[in-house]
DNA sequence: GTCAACCGTTGGTCTTTGCTTACGCTGATC
DNA sequence: GATCAGCGTAAGCAAAGACCAACGGTTGAC
C-alpha cells in the first residue's frame, strides 16, 4: 500500500542503505530475481537474517516481491532510488550555490590567509 | 588525502548517510557553511557527538573543513554525493534492464497466472 | 605571559540493531 | 489427507555504535 501512492521518505531509504549486507542484497539482484534462499546461499547470514532485511528493503520501496508458490521471488524497484535521488540532488544544487556565494564573497573580500590555506584537517 | 585524487566508496559514503543526525547535520550545512558549536546548538547532541559525526562526514568527503582562527567551518562537499550517484545509476539502469528482460520473458510465455495474479505479500 | 574561546579526542556507558534458533503458516506434491 | 519445501515471525543474545563528561591542544585577545 505504500510502494505506489505514497513515496517513501529519504530517510527510510537511506537507512536501509546504511547497512552492508543490504547493499549486498541489491547487488545480488541487480542480476536479475531471486528467491529468498537462494540469497542466503550466497550471504554469510541465515536466511531469517536475510528475510530480516528484505523487510527492510521492502518498506523503502528498494525491492518488491512476487510470490510465485511458495517462492517469494524478490527484484529491485525503482521506487525508492528515485526518493534518494531527489534527496542527494536537493545536496548537489545546495552544494552548488553554496560554492558560488563562497567564490562571490572571497572575490569580494580576497584577503583571508588562513581560510584559503589549509582545507583540510 | 583522500579528499581530491582517490574517490571515496560508496559504502562509506551510505553509511555515513544512514545516520539520522548526520543527515541532519548536512541539512543544516545546505544553508551555508557552520562551526562545530553552532551545529551543536541547532541540534539535540552535545558538542563532541557532532564532531564525531563530522568526522565521519569528512572521512565520506561529503564536508570539507576551513580552519579560520579557533572556528572550523564546515561546508557541503559535492565529492562524496558524486561516489552515492554513480552507485545509485548502477542500480537504476539494472534496474531497467531486469525489467525489459522480464517484460521479454512474460511476452514470449504469458501463461503464468499465479506469477501476475499476486505481485505483493 | 595569561586568560578565554573553540575544537578534537579519549574512556566509559548505554541504546540500537543485526544475527541465530525455534516455531508456525501456506502452497505444492504424492 | 499426509508430507515436504519455502518463508515470515518472535524471542533472546551479542556486537556495533552513538552519546556524554572530562581532558588537552591550539589560537586569538589583553
């Protein structure tokens, strides 16, 4: 019910992507579908463990399941890049203008020795 | 080091993403560059958790530090966002292709009902 | 030189969360 | 109807990490 109406937070997604097993996860099915088991053969967790995250995964709209018998064949969904797509572009255009009023204001007032020197710690 | 010539990974970068206030932190920074103490009192965590997290946003690339005196400001940097980018592509773009390839599979045998009648549990 | 402002780091505590085992449910097969 | 394959869920436990207080270091002001 909310994979289709309602988008799904940024932060829902990017939580989901914050873990390393998830990702793993997607990088198995960008191959194509798979199944629930077949997943856990190729992870170095148990297979509730991975039912675990594609319940995580599906509640951020990164996968859908298709049930096919008692197969739950799962596959990547667009969904929920498209949130974090949008969020991370809100970063890149901000990061944009940030640089521009920061060269504005440097061409501006050009004598600032130590904040041109050292960038970084 | 790290910030210029040798991309960052992906993975650091999502997990430094996947961390509520360390996206809170680069919300604040949209506005404009910030010291460490100014992000504390905007946010509900003590003075060194938010330099740790900015820690973590450095070793991402997603922040760069300008040292002015005893302030050090913080400003979105784009270089991390680029990392998160071409990751999500990955996905995107495999994610069309499973789904021209599916689209294929259905076309040449449409026979399949239990396959299209359920498509979520 | 002395003092204050600003920040990074460390040690320790505590919450979060990821993992496994055990169990129950559904659908296919015979 | 009985049995088996395939999953999801709950409970308990261990590892990860997020937090704060205290400390030390550096810079600027007087």
């Amino acid at each position: 019910m909310q994979s289709d109406q309602v988008p799904v937070s940024a932060a829902t997604v990017l939580d989901a992507l914050g873990d390393g097993n998830r990702r793993s996860i997607l990088e198995r099915l960008v191959a194509g579908p798979l199944p629930v088991g077949v997943l856990a053969d190729q992870l170095p967790i148990s297979r509730p463990a991975v039912s675990q995250h594609l319940r995580v995964l599906k509640a951020a709209d990164l996968v859908v399941v298709s049930v096919v018998g008692t197969r739950h064949l799962y596959r990547i969904n667009r969904s929920g890049l498209e949130a974090v797509r949008d969020y991370l572009d809100r970063f890149w255009t901000a990061a944009l203008d940030n640089f521009a009023a920061l060269a504005e204001g440097e061409a501006a007032q050009p004598a600032d020795p130590q904040g041109s020197q050292h960038r970084s710690a």
